[in-house]
C-alpha cells in the first residue's frame, strides 16, 4: 500500500515538472538572427525546387511534343494534303472571300480558325487524353511545392524550431496575393499544407490569372496553323483565275460537253496534286515543325503564361515578401543620427 502511494506521488510529480508541448514551444525563443538564416534558406529552398520542377515539367513537355509530332505526322498531314480535302479548303476559301466584310473576316483569318479546329480535334485532344499542358503546369506546381515543404521542415530541424513557431513564421510570410477578396491570398503555410492543392482558392485564383495571361498570345495551336492557313489561302486564291477560266470553257461548251470537261479537268488536277502531294507534305511538314517548335518552347519557359507559371509566381512572392521583410527589419534597427 505504502509503496503504491509513493508511485503515485511520484507520478503527479512528473507530470507537473514536464510542461505541455504547446507550453514548451512558448517558452523557446529564437533570435533575430536565426531568423534571418532561416529566411534565407526558405529563398535557397525555394530556387532548388523550381530547378526540380523544371526537370520534371520539360520531361513531361519532350514526351507531349512526341506525341504531338507522332500523331500530326499520322492523322493532320494526310487530312489536309488530300486531294478532296484541299478542294474543299478552296470551296471555304472561295466563300470567305465572298462574304468578307473587313480585315478581320479575311479569307486567312477564317481559314486558319477553321484549320485549328480540325487540328485541335484530330491531335491535341486526342493526345490530351494521356497527357497535356495543363496536367504537366499542375503536375509540376504540386511537385514543387513539396519538395519546398521537405526543405523547410528540413531547416527547422537545423536551427532546432518546434513546429507550431516555424508554422507560425510560415502563416506570416504571403505566397499567393491576388488583392481582394481574402479569398484571393494564401500564406506559404496554407499553401504547403492543403492537401489537395486544387482545394485552396487563393490557387484556383492563381491558376486563373496564369489562364488570362496565356490568352493574350497564340496557343500553340494557334501558333502553328496561323502560317500554314495563310500560305494556303494565298495558294488557293492564286488558283481561282484558273479555275475561273476552265468553268468560263465548260459554259461556251454546252452543258454535256461542259460537264465531261469539268470532270476531266477535276481528273488532271487529282492526278497533278497526287504528284505534287510529296512536296506539299514536306513544306507544311517544316513549317509545322517550326511553328510548333517555337510555340513549345514558349509553353515551356514563359513565365507568365508557360506551365511553370505558377511555380514562378510563387517563388517570386515568397522571395519578394521575405526580402522586404528584411529591409524593413533593418531599417527599424538602424540607429538615429543626429548632425
């Protein structure tokens, strides 16, 4: 009994000498100085990330090229040389002029939407099946906001932080500022913190910011049919004369000799297309390659439009935030001087 009353004693000592963990946490104080270490590896942190992410996204961008380059060579490149589809962009082109009204409506313009149509349904959808842009840009942005959280948690291990104080310096320091409404702005904790990332609105806000931006230029669809939609309206118009002189020969001809020479003339133009298809495909071959490469290339590393948007603002915020942040701490510390 006597024994079972001083275990007891001994417990509700214990308990009272070992303070809460919350407690704990309180009473450690960090100075200024670690502070400011701890800051500037967030920075480092942050730049290895984006590095990290970057691999990632230019991987997954060489492997949607690839499939791009793949299936516009097997499904766009036969489409849009065949015999019956070019008389058809002559019947559409011929139309547009027609019924053009100003520059907006000319014949290229109207072709090229056309064309994207088709380009956009034939290659870039199915190939958005298995993977595109948007997929890598969020991909790549969850990507590098884990890797940052590996590090910071990392850091906080080094200068020995307790949680809940490295939490706390991480809900000051801004990552997403949009302005109003609150909604709109996140902290760097609650960014590395809501799981899905998707779930957090100040990105969904973040994500249509990057969305408005890629609309002031050319997607890549637009980018590369634009030059090929303007070569073949110039080429079709370039063709009505003739055209227009062969339907003049059937009129004079009478209408059945009329139709056996529209009919005939249509044989000779199928079989001089057939010759001249090789050619054909290996000039919209080259400047598709061309266009595409460099509409690639701007989908990769834009900064404010790319897939690696997001990630780019981000680093700038939190970079941005924590430099001025430091100024504004030694400018407090700046002692007065009088003259």
């Amino acid at each position: 009994m006597l024994r079972s009353l001083v275990l007891a004693v001994l417990l509700v000592l214990a308990g009272c000498a070992t303070p809460q963990r919350g407690q704990q946490a309180a009473t450690v104080t960090i100075d200024q100085a670690t502070w400011r270490q701890v800051d500037q590896q967030i920075i480092a942190a942050s730049k290895s990330a984006i590095e990290k992410a970057g691999l990632y996204a230019r991987g997954s961008m060489e492997h949607w090229r690839v499939l791009v380059y793949e299936r516009t060579e097997a499904e766009f490149i036969p489409w849009f040389s065949s015999y019956w589809t070019q008389e058809w962009l002559a019947v559409k082109v011929s139309w547009y002029a027609a019924s053009a009204k100003a520059e907006e409506d000319s014949s290229a313009r109207r072709l090229a939407v056309y064309l994207q149509e088709q380009y956009r349904e034939q290659v870039l959808e199915p190939v958005a099946v298995e993977i595109d842009p948007e997929a890598i840009r969020a991909a790549a942005t969850d990507y590098y906001i884990r890797q940052l959280n590996q590090q910071v948690q990392v850091i906080a291990l080094r200068h020995r932080i307790p949680n809940e104080l490295m939490n706390r310096r991480l809900h000051g320091i801004p990552a997403i500022n949009l302005g109003p409404p609150a909604a709109r702005n996140a902290s760097l904790y609650e960014v590395v913190h809501t799981e899905p990332l998707n779930t957090l609105p100040a990105y969904a806000a973040l994500i249509d910011h990057v969305n408005k931006a890629a609309t002031t230029g050319a997607g890549p669809s637009e980018a590369v049919i634009a030059t090929v939609a303007q070569r073949t309206s110039e080429k079709i118009e370039a063709q009505f004369a003739t055209r227009g002189a062969t339907g003049a020969a059937a009129a004079v001809a009478g209408k059945a000799a009329g139709a056996l020479i529209s009919v005939g003339v249509a044989g000779i133009r199928a079989i001089i297309h057939e010759g001249e298809r090789p050619e054909m495909e290996a000039e919209i071959r080259k400047s598709l390659s061309a266009a595409f490469d460099e509409a690639w290339f701007r989908s990769l590393k834009h900064p404010l439009s790319g897939v690696m948007a997001p990630v780019y603002y981000l680093d700038e915020e939190i970079e941005g935030n924590l430099v001025e942040a430091e100024l504004a701490n030694r400018a407090v510390a700046l002692p007065d001087i009088k003259p």
